[in-house]
C-alpha cells in the first residue's frame, strides 16, 4: 500500500501522541491483554481506553457525524499499524468500537444511533456479542435462544456461550429467534440486551490458561425495549452477517502486527534454547514467515471492499496460522515448555499454545469457512445436513 504525504502527516500525529502519552501511569500498561490475556489490567486499560476518547482517538473509522475522524482505509491502517507497534495495550472497547458501532450505522434507526453511538465512542458503555450457543456454536442460523413480545418489551430466553468479556460488559447484541420461515435463517433477530438486570446470569469459563475471558450467559424471562431490534423483526442473519464482516476489517492488520511480534518472541527463545540450529526448526520458522506475509497481503487485497466470503478465506488462514505458531512456540522453548510455575503460572508462549487451540473453533470454526467457501463461493452442492 502507497501512502499520501497527508497520509505520513497523519502518522507522525498518531505516533507522536502515542509516544507522548503512553508515560506515566499509562507506561507499565505496554503490552498488556489481547487473546488469552484480557484479564491483564483490565481496569487500567478501561481507563486508557477513556484516556483516548478524551482526546478523540476512538471509533476513529466512524463518519464525523457519528462521532469519529472519517479517515480513509489507509489512515485506518496507519493507526492500526502505529497502534500495534507503539506497544499500547489492547483496547477494552473493541466489541462496541469494531462490531456494534459500524452495525448501528449501517443497520440502526436513527433513534438507537443517538442512544448507544455516543456512549461507545466515549468508553462510558461496554458491549458483548450474544452469538454462539450450546447447540449453535458456529453455526449461528441453528440458535434456539427465543425471544417473544409481551406488554411492548421482549423477553428473552436461552443460553449463549464462549461470550467474550460479558462479566465487564453493560450490554450485549444478542441474536434470537423471534419466528419461524421456510429457511433456518429466517425469524432472526438482533435485539440490543442490558446485562445488568435480574434475568441474566453471567458465569465465566475457565479457561486451559487459567483465566475466565469467555463466559456462559444464561437469560431466563431478561428483557428489552421493544424497539431495540436492529434492522427488521426477523431479519436479524442479514444484520449479524454485517456485523461478522467489520469484525474481520481493517483492524485485523493489528493483529497481524501482534502475531509477528509473537513469532519475533519465538525465534528468540530459540535462540535462548539452542533450538535454532535444527535445520527443521529453522525451515518451519522461514515458513512462518513466508505464510504471515500472505495474509497480510490478503488482508491488504480486501480492505475497502465487502468483506463477505473473504472474511471466510481470512478466517481460515490466520487461525491456521496462529494454532501452529503456538505448536512451533513448544518445539522452540524443548523440555522447558512443560514445566509451569506454582501456583499455575504460565509465560508467554505457554499461554500462546495453549490458547491457539481455540483459534480454528471460534469466531467460527474452521469446518464452517470451508462449507461456506465451498457452497457460496465455489458452487459446490451443499453438505449433507440431518
């Protein structure tokens, strides 16, 4: 990608702000959180988060009207790119800012855009995302959480899993069924739900690398306003399918920045061990980075376009990716990587194995990307379905 000299201007004001402000009580907050590690700091973070948006550097991809900078795609991965390599922390406010937000501008009526808009771009609300469930992990059209009118609110009944941050967050998006049609995908909807009242029950996961950052969200006769449904009364999969594609956009380069940083700290404790003098292991190491060079290339081609089926493609590759990182991590790190501390004390890189399993499961797993490239994009018949 080619950048404007008001482009590079642009960059020397983020970074500079960014080097100006991470000092103080905001320093030691460097590298803290992201997968697997939102429970570091979470507090501090929140208020670095707020930090920004006092200084109008959230929902920065948003248009001005909305309460964002309307910057062009490649100002989004400048900031993105300066982000990730000042050593910020990872951001409290991602489901609001990246999902919710664009969802509500795209899908929302006016009257919710002025409601939750300004709360997200402040930091003052925090969001999760209701998708997944026992029964319906990938799969988001088999939901059977249901939702039914009464007395102009909707009650709301079912269970959710795997839902990230619900146990910080006031409000969560939730998609349930509120009617039957010919197809799965019909009586969908994408109902806008408070967390914080009697009939929601939130329980934190524990997860292989001892801490909680998915929880179960259990609703049991929860309720909303009526006119907190996104888009039209049965039409949430096109609203959730929306959503799905600003989570796989612009920010991703953020993370593509974060996983070569990992694989700098791979090659390092390598080096630490002596395992860099396996032929094998230097030639997987050289394959990590050819095929990280591929999906940021990837990610390059998309941007600005509709994310659809790519995101499907972008999902495959960097989760494949990312689990293998983490098995080239233990090869590189030898006998030392089974050990652990007491009490259970992970470093760096036992985390990344360990939560790298999960990569090819959520967010939808990677069966799912394959039948969907394979029948919406290719053409190929369809999978048998009980």
């Amino acid at each position: 990608m080619t950048y404007s000299a008001e482009d590079e201007a642009f960059r020397a004001e983020i970074r500079g702000w960014l080097t100006e402000n991470l000092t103080g009580r905001f320093a030691a907050l460097r590298g803290l959180g992201g997968s697997g590690r939102e429970h570091e700091a979470f507090e501090e973070r929140l208020g670095w988060n707020r930090h920004m948006a006092a200084a109008g550097w959230t929902c920065v991809a948003w248009p001005v009207e909305h309460g964002g900078r309307g910057l062009s795609i490649a100002q989004q991965v400048i900031f993105h790119e300066e982000y990730a390599r000042s050593g910020a922390p990872a951001r409290v406010n991602h489901l609001g800012e990246e999902l919710l937000g664009p969802t509500l501008i795209a899908f929302g009526t006016p009257e919710q855009q002025a409601r939750f808009l300004p709360k997200i771009v402040a930091v003052e609300e925090l969001w999760a995302q209701g998708y997944s469930e026992p029964g319906a992990g990938s799969d988001l059209a088999a939901v059977s959480t249901r939702a039914r009118l009464q007395n102009g609110r909707w009650i709301i009944d079912g269970q959710k899993v795997w839902t990230s941050l619900a146990q910080h967050a006031q409000w969560c998006f939730v998609v349930a069924r509120t009617g039957e049609g010919a197809r799965r995908h019909d009586g969908l909807s994408y109902l806008l739900v408070p967390l914080d009242q009697a009939g929601v029950d939130v329980r934190p996961i524990l997860q292989l690398t001892g801490t909680s950052e998915f929880n179960e969200v259990f609703f049991d006769g929860a309720a909303t306003d009526a006119d907190l449904v996104v888009g039209e009364i049965g039409g949430g999969w096109k609203v959730a399918m929306g959503t799905l594609g600003f989570e796989r956009g612009v920010s991703t380069l953020a993370q593509q920045i974060g996983f070569r940083r990992e694989l700098d700290r791979v090659i390092e404790k390598a080096r630490e061990t002596g395992r860099i003098d396996d032929p094998a292991l230097r030639d997987r190491i050289t394959r990590a980075h050819m095929d990280l060079e591929v999906i940021r290339l990837h990610a390059l081609r998309t941007l600005g376009g509709d994310q659809g089926y790519d995101a499907s493609v972008a999902k495959l590759l960097w989760s494949q990716w990312h689990r293998s990182l983490g098995e080239l991590a233990m090869d590189a790190a030898g006998p030392s990587g089974l050990t652990v501390g007491e009490p259970y004390e992970l470093d760096d890189l036992q985390s990344l194995f360990l939560f790298s399993r999960a990569d090819t499961i959520y967010g939808g797993s990677d069966e799912i990307q394959r039948n969907v490239i394979a029948e919406r994009v290719l053409g190929l018949p369809r999978e048998a379905r009980s």
